[in-house]
C-alpha cells in the first residue's frame, strides 16, 4: 500500500520519463525506416566490377622476330633461339618484372608432355634474372586442383628453385575484363592479379593435340588466364581462341615442340601419345609460332581454323616463312 | 615429474618423509598437480589442433610433413577394441591404444581430463560456466547423477552393433557345422552335470534352464536367421566417440571457416548437422559442467571400466575420520564421482581438483582404496545391461532391411578409391574426417543418409563441389585413414601399372551421358569438354561425328557468286555460323556433299575458300545448315569413375555427364560388363 503511494507522488514524472524514453525508441524507428525506405526493390542491374584490361606487353621493335631451333635438349635449344635474336637482353631489360604464363592445367608429371616442361621454365627464369629482371612470377590457372598441378608439374620446384615466385590462383585474383574487338569476353573474369605491376610477359606452352581446336598451343594456352566456369566457351572454340590472342599481346612466345602429344589431348597420359619433334619456336608473333607448331603435329593452318582468323584479326601472320625465321641445329 | 606427485600425497605416507611443517614451503617450489594437469591438457588440444591444420596437402611450411596426424585417434582404445570386434584384426596404428590401455589399468581414466581435446574443451566450458556460482550451487552441479550410467549403456550398444559378425559367425555354425554345434552343446551340459556333483554350481537346476535357453535361443536364431549381410558388423562408435567426433567437427566445420589456412575455401555437404551435434555438446556444459563426458561419452565408460581396478586411484586418506563432510572436494569435481562419500572410481577423471580443494589435505593418489570406501565399477542394471546388448544386435540387421547394403545400393555413394567392399567398409569406417580434410581437390565429403542410418557421415565423393575430380596422381585419402576402410594404396595400384596391369586401374564408378542435358545431344551446341578432360590413356570418352540440320535449316538456294551463296528462306544469325562449326550440305540424289561456312550474312553464306563448290548447288534447289558435332559416348571398359568430367561439364547445374558407382571396383557384382578371364 504504502509503495503504491509512493508510485502516485512519483507517476508524472515517470510517465515523462517514459514518454521521453519511447519518444526516441518511436523517432528511431521512423528515421530508420525513412532512412532505408526502399519503394522499388532491387532493379534488373547488377552491381558490376570496374572492369580491367591488359596492357599490351609486346615491342613494337621486335615485330615479327622468330627463331626455330631442333635439338632435344631444351635447355640448349632455349638459349640458342634467343642467342640468335640478340639474347633475352633484347627483350628482357634490368629491373623488368616479367610473368611467365606456363600451362599448367593438368595434375601430371612432367614426363607426360601436357604441361609446359619444368626445366624450360627454369631456365627462362633464370635467363630473365641474368638479363636483370627483378621479378620473375609464374602463373595459370589450371583445370585440375590448382595447388596439385603446381607441385605434380614440377613447375613449382623448379620456378622457386629459379627464384621465380609462382601464384597459385584464389578467388581474389580475378577481375573482369572486356574484349573490345571481341564477341564472347565480354565482362570475363581473368586471372589478374599476378599482372599488377608486370611489365613483360612470355607465353610458355608445349605443342598439343586438341580434339576441340584441333592443337593447343600458344594462343590456346591463354585460356588458362580465363576464371568463371570458361569452359562454357568450347562452344565456340575457334572464337574464344582467337579472342584470347587478341587479350593477350605477349612481349615473347615460347612453343615447346621437343615433346609433341600427337593423340589423346589436351592430357595425354601415357607415353605412347607423345613424339619426340626436337623443336623449340621462339618468336614475337604468337600466331607465326602455332602456325609452324601445327606443322608438328602433322597439321595445316587450315586445319586449325584460329590461326587464319586470328591473321585476319592482324594478330599475327600465318605465313611464318614470310618472317624469315632463323633456323639452328643443336642436336 | 616424479617430485610433482609428492605434494598431494604430503597427508599419507610421504607426510612421515616432508613432516607437516615443510610442506608450506615445499608448495611454493613446487608446481600444483592441477597446474600440470592444465598444461598437458593446453599441450594436447594445441597438438590435436595443430595435427587437424597440418593435415593438408602443400608446400607450405604448415601442410602435411610427417605428422603423426593420427596420433590421438590411434591412442584411442574404443577405435582399437571396436575394430577389433568388426574386423577380427588390429590395425597397425591402433596398437597406440594399448599404451593407452595399460596407462588406463595402473593410473586410472587419465585420458578424459589429462590428454582428451574433446574433454579438455568441455573443461574450460564448464568451467566458465560456473564461474561465479556460489560453492554450494557448484556442489550442487557436481552431484553424481544415476544418468551417468547412460554412458555405459550406449557403449554396450555400440560395441555390440561392431560385435556383428562375431555373432554371424557364431550363428553360422549351426546350420553349417551341425556336429560342432552339438559338440558344443553335449559339452556344455556334461560341464555343467561335472560342476553341478563338485558343487561348484549352487542352483544346477537354474544353471540348466539358463543352459537350456542359451541353447534353445542359438539353434532357433542359428536356423531362422539368414547370414546374407544382415547380421554383421557395423562400425557405430565413431557417432559419439569423442575422438573421431572432435576431428570430425574442427575439420570439417571449423577449419573451413579460417580460410586462410587451405588453398581455397573448403566446403563440405551437410557440415551444418556435424556442426550442430559439435556445438549442442558444448553448450550442454552450461546446464552440467562436462555433461558429454558423464552421460554421453562411450569411450569414458571404456575407461571406466578399465580403470576401475587401477593401481593407483583417488581417495580419502587413513586419517579420513577428520573429514568434516564439507563437500568442498566437489565444487570443481569434474567426474561427478562424490569424492567425500564412496567414490566412484569408474567416474573420477583425475582431475585432482579434489586434492587442492580439500582444506584439510585429506584426499590423495595412492595405490591403497579409500578409507571413505569406494564404488569401483558402476552398479548397471543388469535389465538395461540386456536391453543395450539386445538392441545393438537388432539394431543393424534392422538399418540394414532398407536394403542398400543389398540390391537397393545407392548408386550415388561414390567411395574414395581403395574404399573396402561396402560391408566390409561400415565395419571400419570412424567417420573421423581425415579423408574429407587432407583430400587436396575438396571432392570427399560426409555421406547423409544415401548410404543408410549406419553410413552417416562417411566418405562419399562429390563431384560438382571442389576443385577438380579425383586427381589421377593422388593416393592422400587411403593412406591417412586410421583404420584402412580405405586400404593404402599405391600409384601403380590405382592406375593399374606394373604389376597391377593385368587388374586395371581402380574405379571408383562410371560417368554416364544424360544425353537429354548434353550440349551436343540435346542442343545442336558443340562442346566436349568432358572428352577434352579425360585424364586416362587412350580417352574413355570419346566423340562420334554427326552432322545435325539446325532448326528451321532447310534454304532455297537464290544465287551462287563465287564461294558465296544467296539463300532465300528465315535470317541467318548474322556472322554466328562462321564459328567453323556450321556447314552448308546439298543432296545430289543419294550423294551428299558438306561446305565449311567461312562467313554469314543474314541472307547469304560464303564457305571457306579451300572448299571449292565442285558439286555446286543448284538454282533454286534446296539446301541445308548443318553443324558438326561431337558427340561424347563413355568406354565403361576404361572409365574410371575419377569424375574429373562431371566437375567440368559447363552444364553447371545436374551435370550433363555423371558419375555414379556402377562398375566400380570394390563392387564385383556391380559390375557393368561381362568380365573375361
């Protein structure tokens, strides 16, 4: 009773109070609902990403350089193709950041050929750091389990072993990028990251057959910079290749032809499909390269419908006998 | 370490030794038995969590290099004894747990509260829970409750669902060897008449009736009970032993949650429910201070059986009259075993949180019972004793009515290669995890209930989750397993080399066309991705060429100039057939003739130059647009089941090729094909 009095002397200013109290919760839920008040919902556009290009890494000096060299020993045959266009110096200069784009797309041993040889890439590396490079970076974005091409293709070993460092994909390395003159990337994630501050770039793949495409070569082998489910764009391979080379303008082209996997690619997987073809195509035109490369497997520019499109595109020639390549024997 | 036991024993025959007076100042040197218990409590759950993040595959200086991963699931006694009874055999780590054992027999149930990460965690819940509590409530929370008893029954129940095939066995024997059957019988009554006229036996005419049931019951299952796969072995106590539990929860929830610590983010089908159970436990310990491990945990109640008769054991010391019944021993009891009253020894975890309660330095560690006496095994009803050893026997025969050990087999339980024959497989399998963390592409993940109530939880691979298929060149999974339900393997084993050539690569199960999905079956698309993947020498996917007429493709044929041809009928696609693809056919009575298209308007189509139009078209006849297609068929001689395909197949959604475990190895009789010697 007696606190119930107490609560009448008292019960204006708790009511003030509390009026005070549920006026701000009352005003907050208006500001805030005022605040968010959304009378359209969510439109038809999507939150698009800044998209990105890459920039062009070839010489405008250098044009249309090409070397072939046979012999087994690719170490020797790499070093001979670029003696003969003045050494890496020519394309390498002190203090370049270089990427090498490997091919990577498969968890297989070297031995198989489907990947680009773990030496060459080495000696590359090492070629780079003697030519005074001060960052070699080794990339792909493979098909298989990213970590287990790297380590399986011994691609890892023998990069880090050179001093390159080598980038195994993530989610964050991609940004989406737009093909001008294309049809099919068109707002593509591609692996971007390992580009950032990148000045050269040398595209490294062995010759492989392809049932798709006919052969993967160099310019198949950018495919390995593409990100989201890619393989989407099989539907229209001789397109998506040439619009790759068109992304791509590399500084230098490096077609391993001393292995060739003449049946079963883009994986192989035994030593029955490979050849031994003894050549190694250095060059600064990329479609110069697959359309000699080609030649290796037994194959004609107008089996590999990408190379005349990609010539027509002005990427390159097809007519590589019209660059005057250097020919050198080491074996 | 042998100076660190001294202290708590100061009250009981060593107080001779120190004399009371000395034992102030020999505290102050020397570490509390308590401190050193939370240390090595620290040491093994950072171990057990450093072995949990180690077991990845990678260069990086955290990922696996030799780790004995497995240490704590091979220390572990119930993982032993359950394989034991499923397999008939032990596995060679899991000779780990008799250290374990013979530790349990001398010191008592010291894993729970000195090595058990599962335990340990539920300690510092516990014990944050009822910080602040007043001494009375925590004794309270202490209390032995009959529940704990729960424990026992639930690892009679598992071990009898394992015990499976020991009673096959025995069932067996009575329609396949009659004459051991009535040996054993005539035997057993013999024995008993024997011991009946010794005496030994003081009812015989009870002892014969039980015989006589026993008997009775033997015959009557031996002759109804078929032995085809329903009475067997099935390994259960990974369900909530706490070893393969915890592994199971850090490496498949939590682990996947820390990004940084894989290569790429982890995701595994059906974690939430692993995770659920994990953090149910835990918060348990907010309403009883390590409620998993008084009621739940069977692998406690292994120990408290083993350890009940321990060398060493707590109690209260000769000079227990003193004790002033203050109940203090039990405010931080861990065991809730009423170290005051009998102690339950089977309960008591070694703690010693009771040796640095009591004020009065009553409670110690020593080889003699304590005079405040002691309950050493646990009283069981012998009516739930039966009740548990009777449901664990059903139990399975009964799971396994649902017929997916036997022709109702799922064909969507793909199994990690080397996996044992799929009964052979649920009497090893822990579903401990190990598999789904250290596969390297993601692919291995913890079965719902495709594979049945008993398969819960174990390893089944998923294609459309990870980074690629099963990599050809990876053997991870068979070799980490603790109990070899996936046997190791070699390379050459798995990919059928050297002298596992004539046997053939293992597989795992065979991709499958749904050609109503498939880009080239189904939507005059090209793609053959799928083939392009394959990773086997020579391809087990491989393409047929067809040549299909596109919708509405029939054309009149306008005006030839040239390579160009004007074609009256609806638009082309502008440019869209040039894509190398897409051909231009002509029928000359039977002959058919095919012209690359090099370029299209939407009115005229010009095929490639090197076509010469030879057998031009004529005028006014009609023509057709064709593509070419590859179309994927899959050579079940040499697919392998490794899945690669279906991960990459760009029908991102229900692949357009999957696999499924037809034809798998471990299976004979699911095999696909005619096998010839």
């Amino acid at each position: 009773m007696n606190q119930r009095a107490q609560q009448h002397t008292t019960n204006r200013r708790d009511f003030l109070l509390r009026l005070l109290k549920g006026g701000i919760f009352i005003g907050a839920a208006c500001s805030l609902s005022y605040w968010l008040y959304d009378a359209a919902g969510p439109g038809v556009v999507r939150e698009v990403k800044d998209l990105v290009t890459l920039p062009d890494f070839s010489l405008p000096s250098l044009k249309g350089k090409m070397s072939i060299v046979t012999g087994g020993d690719r170490t020797e045959a790499i070093r001979r193709a670029l003696d003969t266009m003045g050494g890496i110096e020519t394309f390498i200069k002190k203090g370049d950041r270089v990427l090498l784009k490997v091919n990577a797309a498969f968890a297989t041993p070297p031995i198989l050929s489907a990947t680009t040889n773990p030496q060459l890439v080495a000696e590359v590396a090492h070629l780079c750091y003697k030519a005074g490079a001060s960052s070699v970076v080794v990339t792909d974005n493979p098909i298989n389990d990213p970590a287990s091409c790297f380590a399986l293709t011994g691609i890892e070993e023998a990069a880090t072993s050179a001093g390159a460092k080598v980038l195994v994909p993530k989610e964050s390395f991609f940004q989406p990028t737009t093909v001008s003159a294309g049809v099919l990337i068109q707002n593509w994630p591609i692996l971007w990251e390992p580009f950032q501050k990148i000045n050269k770039v040398i595209g490294m793949a062995p010759v492989k057959d392809h049932h798709r495409s006919g052969a993967s070569m160099i310019m198949k082998n950018w495919y390995g910079l593409l990100g989201g489910r890619r393989n989407i764009f099989h539907q229209d391979i001789n397109t998506i290749i040439t619009e790759l080379a068109m992304m791509v303008k590399p500084t230098l082209v490096i077609l391993d032809g001393t292995t060739a996997m003449m049946t079963n690619g883009p994986t192989g997987g035994s030593l029955s499909d490979l050849k031994q073809t003894n050549t190694m195509i250095v060059s600064t035109d990329q479609v110069a390269a697959d359309a000699f490369g080609a030649t290796l497997l037994g194959k004609t520019v107008a089996d590999l419908l990408y190379i005349p499109r990609a010539e027509s595109a002005g990427l390159g020639t097809a007519d590589y006998e019209a660059l005057s390549p250097v020919r050198v024997n080491v074996s | 370490m042998e100076l660190l036991w001294t202290l708590p024993l100061q009250n009981s025959e060593d107080s001779n030794l120190y004399g009371a007076h000395c034992a102030p100042r020999l505290a102050s040197h020397l570490m509390r038995i308590v401190t050193v218990r939370r240390i090595t409590q620290v040491f093994f759950l950072l171990l057990f969590i450093w072995f949990c993040v180690v077991t990845t595959i990678g260069v990086a200086w955290w990922q696996l290099r030799g780790w004995p991963v497995n240490w704590l699931l091979q220390l572990d006694p119930l993982v032993a004894v359950a394989t034991m009874l499923s397999t008939q055999s032990l596995y060679w780590g899991l000779l780990w747990a008799l250290v374990t054992v013979v530790l349990t027999i001398i010191l008592g149930r010291f894993f729970c509260s000195w090595v058990c990460p599962f335990g340990t965690i539920h300690h510092f819940i516990g014990y944050l829970a009822r910080r602040g509590k007043s001494v009375s409530a925590r004794i309270a929370l202490n209390k032995f409750h009959p529940a704990q008893h729960i424990k026992y029954y639930l690892l009679i129940f598992l071990l009898t669902a394992a015990a499976g095939s020991l009673l096959s066995n025995l069932l067996r024997v009575v329609p396949e060897k009659p004459v051991l059957f009535s040996a054993v019988v005539i035997f057993s009554l013999l024995g008993l008449a024997m011991l009946s006229l010794l005496r030994v036996i003081p009812d015989p005419k009870k002892a014969l009736v039980t015989l006589l049931f026993l008997i009775g019951l033997w015959l009557g299952l031996g002759l109804l009970v078929p032995a085809a796969g329903l009475v067997a072995a099935s390994l259960q106590t990974g369900l909530l032993d706490p070893i393969p539990l915890v592994h199971r929860s850090i490496n498949l929830t939590l682990l996947p949650l820390a990004e940084r610590i894989s290569t790429s983010q982890r995701y595994y089908f059906g974690s939430w429910f692993i995770g659920a159970v994990f953090l149910t436990a835990l918060l348990l310990n907010l309403r009883v201070p390590r409620f998993y491990c008084r009621f739940l945990c069977p692998l406690g109640a292994l120990f408290g059986v083993l350890g009940a008769f321990s060398l060493w054991r707590i109690g209260a010391a000769e000079s227990s009259t003193e004790c002033s019944q203050c109940h203090l021993c039990d405010t931080d009891c861990e065991g809730a075993c009423q170290p005051a009253e009998n102690i339950r020894i089977s309960e008591c975890i070694l703690c010693m949180n009771c040796m640095d309660s009591c004020p009065h330095n009553l409670v110690g560690y020593r080889t003699t019972t304590s005079e405040a006496g002691e309950i050493a095994l646990p009283d069981l009803s012998r009516r739930v004793f039966l009740t548990s050893l009777v449901s664990g026997t059903v139990a399975i025969p009964i799971v396994r009515l649902e017929g997916l050990v036997g022709p109702n087999w799922q064909p969507s339980v793909i199994r990690p290669p080397g996996a044992l024959a799929e009964p052979e497989f649920l009497g090893r399998c822990l579903k401990c995890g190990q598999c789904m963390r250290i596969c390297p592409t993601n692919i291995i993940h913890p079965a719902s209930l495709d594979s049945g109530l008993e398969g819960l939880w174990s390893p089944v691979l998923n294609f459309r989750i990870g980074t690629s298929g099963c990599q050809l060149n990876c053997i991870a999974c068979s070799h980490i397993c603790p109990t070899a339900a996936i046997r190791p393997i070699s390379l050459d084993e798995k990919l059928g080399k050297g002298q596992f050539a004539q046997a053939g690569p293992i597989r795992m199960g065979t991709a499958f066309v749904d050609r109503g999905r498939c880009l080239p079956w189904a939507m005059d698309r090209p793609c053959i991705v799928c083939e392009e993947n394959c990773p086997v020498s020579p391809k087990a996917i491989f393409t047929r060429e067809y040549f299909s007429t596109v919708r509405g493709g029939a054309y009149r044929v306008l005006n030839i100039a040239g390579e160009t041809l004007e074609l009256g009928g609806p638009d082309l696609p502008q440019g869209q057939l040039a894509t190398g693809d897409y051909y231009v056919m002509t029928t000359h009575g039977e002959k058919k003739h095919r012209w690359r298209i090099a370029q299209n308007t939407s009115t005229s189509v010009t095929v490639a130059a090197s076509e010469s139009l030879h057998a031009a078209p004529e005028l006014e006849s009609y023509i057709s647009i064709q593509v070419k297609l590859q179309r994927p068929y899959v050579d079940p001689k040499l697919c392998i089941g490794c899945g690669i395909c279906e991960h990459e197949c760009p029908v991102s959604g229900k692949r357009a090729i999957r696999v499924t475990a037809e034809n798998e190895t471990r299976s004979p009789e699911r095999s696909l094909l005619v096998r010839r010697s």
